[in-house]
C-alpha cells in the first residue's frame, strides 16, 4: 500500500509538476502580453503628450485669433465712428448747400417779381404815352386847324 501511496503521491506530484510547467507557460504569456500592455501604453502616453502639445499649440493659435479679433473689433468701432463723423460733416454741407438753394431761389423768385412788375409797368406807361401822344396829335392837329394851317 505504501507504493501504492507513493505512487499516488509522485503522480500528484508528477501532476503538479506538469500543472506548475502550464501554469508558468501561461504565466509567461501573460508576461509578454503584459509588455505588449506595457508597450501599447507607452504608445497611448506620447500620443496623449502629442495631443497634448497640439493643444497647447491651438490654445495659443486661439489666444491670437481673440487678441487679433479684439483688435478687428476696435479698428471696426473706430471706423464706425470715424465714418458716422463724415456723414456728420456730409449732412451739415448738405443742409449748409440747401439753405444756399433755399436763399438764392427766394432771392431769384424777388427779382423775378421785380422785373415781371418792372415790365407790366413798362407796358402801362406805354399804353399811357401811346395815349397822350394821340392826344398830343389831335392838339396839333386842332391847333392847325385853328391857324388855317391845313
């Protein structure tokens, strides 16, 4: 019984051995993927630096497009003002040109009425002299006739 026993012992032992050799074979398997772990991981963390420098690269890109956006900003603020200033200016010849307009139409609408009452009154003291000068042709005329003359 007792080789029985032996038996029994060194083929459990003998099973150990053998479930100790697989278990270190996939112990070692698991090693190497381990590394490949490992090494993927080292990959994925100088990708993530990568990433994390093209980052901080387009934050300062952003950073300069704010601060060349505020300065478009302002240059457009002035140039609202500065054109809102000229149409000031515009507006004040354009109403300074219509006040011209309005004085010299008012002045040339005066002297228009003057000559228009300076020829009706040419034209009465025409009619008038056309008038006495027929009466001043028939004194003469009368005037002859009382001298015999005709």
């Amino acid at each position: 019984m007792s080789d029985d026993l032996s038996t029994l012992i060194l083929a459990a032992v003998n099973g150990l051995g053998i479930r100790l050799d697989r278990f270190e074979v996939r112990f070692d398997r698991l090693d190497a993927r381990f590394d490949q772990l490992e090494g993927r991981i080292g990959h994925l963390e100088a990708r993530f630096d990568q990433l994390e420098a093209r980052f901080d690269q387009l934050e300062g890109r952003v950073d300069r497009l704010e601060g060349q956006f505020g300065q478009l900003r302002g240059e457009v603020d002035r140039l609202r003002v500065d054109v809102m200033e000229r149409m000031d200016r515009l507006q004040d010849n354009v109403n300074a040109l219509r006040d011209d307009i309005t004085v010299n139409f008012g002045r040339t609408e005066r002297v228009e009425i003057t000559a228009l009452g300076a020829s009706a009154e040419v034209r009465v003291m025409a009619t008038e002299i056309s008038g006495m000068q027929r009466q001043i042709q028939r004194l003469q005329s009368d005037v002859r006739t009382l001298r015999g003359e005709h």
